[in-house]
C-alpha cells in the first residue's frame, strides 16, 4: 500500500478536518508565507482538491480542531496529521512553544502518544539538520572545508 493512501483514502470531511488542523497550527504563532506555501504543497501532495486553503475558515479553538480531527478514523493518517503538523511548525525555521502545544494537545487527543510526538518532532530536528549540512558543503569555500576536515581528524583521536 501507497504509504500516501492513509490521506487519499479520507473523505472530503476528513480531509478539511486534515487542513482545518494544520491551518490551527499556522494561525498559532501569525500565518507566515512559508507556513501557508507548507499547507499548499501538502494539500497538492495529498491530492486534497475538494477545498482550496483560501476557502478554509481558521478554526476558532483548538476543541474544534480536535472534534474535527476526530472524524479521521484511520489510526496512520492520524499520525500523519500529527507528523504534518510538526513540520508546519518548523517550516518557517521556529518551531514555538505555542504551536508545539497546539501539536500535543490535538496529537493526544487522536491517540497519538506523547513519546511518539516527541520521536516525531526528534525526527524533524535532525532532518533540519541534515539540510542545513548539505547547505554547508555546498556554501563552504575550499579552504573552510580542509580546516573542517581536519576538526573531524581531530575529534576521531
């Protein structure tokens, strides 16, 4: 099975319950661009065509996003959402104390557990930090990445 067939499978409802969530977490720390072209991408990636993001009304609470989100019965797209909603949350490179309890609360309250949330947003920190390595080698000039190099000779004795 298409990893990806957890969210295609899901009802138009359960899909704008998918994107009412993820918008939830957009609007917790002020709807930034990168955070809106993250919900965009993700809803071309999911093939969530039944509504567009403009038409999406931001949920007025997190209870509401929580009895939304309840309507996804299937156990891995919930952890999708939950995966989703943690890398909207670093998409714009801060990952806040507000959207991380935003992530928690609705998470839980799916069945996800609070050691899996935290496997999943320690996942998404070291994917970050894989990037921004592969920045590195390609930004660092000659000379910087001999004397980098040499650190890593360094530390290994």
């Amino acid at each position: 099975m298409d990893k990806m067939q957890y969210i295609y499978d899901l009802s138009d409802e359960q899909k704008e319950a998918f994107i009412k969530a993820l918008v939830y977490v957009m609007c917790a720390d002020g709807a930034k661009e990168e955070e809106k072209a993250f919900i965009k991408l993700a809803m071309d990636v999911y093939a969530i065509n039944s509504i567009s993001l403009e038409d999406v009304v931001a949920p007025a609470s997190v209870e509401e996003v929580k009895k939304a989100a309840m309507k996804i019965k299937n156990e891995k797209a919930r952890r999708y959402l939950v995966r989703e909603m943690i890398s909207l949350g670093f998409s714009d490179g801060d990952f806040s104390e507000n959207e991380m309890e935003i992530v928690f609360d609705i998470g839980e309250s799916l069945g996800v557990s609070e050691e899996r949330i935290n496997d999943m947003i320690d996942w998404s920190v070291a994917g970050l930090e894989w990037q921004l390595e592969g920045i590195d080698l390609i930004e660092r000039e000659d000379d910087d990445y001999l004397d980098f190099e040499d650190q890593d000779e360094d530390e290994d004795e």
